[in-house]
C-alpha cells in the first residue's frame, strides 16, 4: 500500500494531473488509513493527519519526502480526540459564490 498525492494544474482540465508526491507504506505500531495532508513545506516535508487502526487514535506525522524518513511531532497537553485543520487568513469569504 502506498499514498501518491497529485495535483491539477489546470483546473477542469483532465490532462493537467501531475504527481507532487508517492510516499511509500510505512508500517509504524499500526495501519494507518485516511491520510490527510494539511501542510507542505519549503523543503518538500508533508505534515500528514492519519487514523492509526492500532491505537484508534489520530495521530500527526512528518514525512520527509526527500530523505524518505517519518517524524511524530510532540505535542504537549493534546490527547488523541483531536482534529487538526489548516486555517489560512483571507479576506475572501470562502462561501462568497455559495
């Protein structure tokens, strides 16, 4: 099992799909399934949001896609009912064609 991640550069257009990332299966104290990517870095390193079956817990993961390795960032206070999300500022209201 592995994660490709692909992006369309042309937005409607089929032909655009291009491939940024193809992490491989990490096996790490579990199956993790419903990846979720919620940053790239300048250096190519993705912060991942991922459901661990072994533990039934959300767990955020580091992957860096250049040297291939995986970190579990700590983070103090935050049990496993947590739910990460990216917020970006705009003054655009993402409901302004809703």
């Amino acid at each position: 099992m592995f994660w490709d991640v692909w992006v369309m550069k042309e937005y409607g257009n089929k032909d655009s799909w291009t491939k940024l990332y193809h992490i491989p299966y990490m096996r790490y104290r579990g199956l993790w399934i419903n990846p979720k990517i919620l940053y790239v870095n300048e250096d190519d390193q993705l912060l991942m949001k991922v459901y661990d079956l072994g533990s039934s817990k959300v767990k955020l993961v580091v992957y860096n896609s250049k040297s291939g390795t995986l970190k579990f960032p700590k983070i103090q206070n935050i049990d496993y009912l947590m739910d990460p999300e990216v917020y970006i500022e705009s003054v655009i209201s993402p409901c302004s064609k809703c």
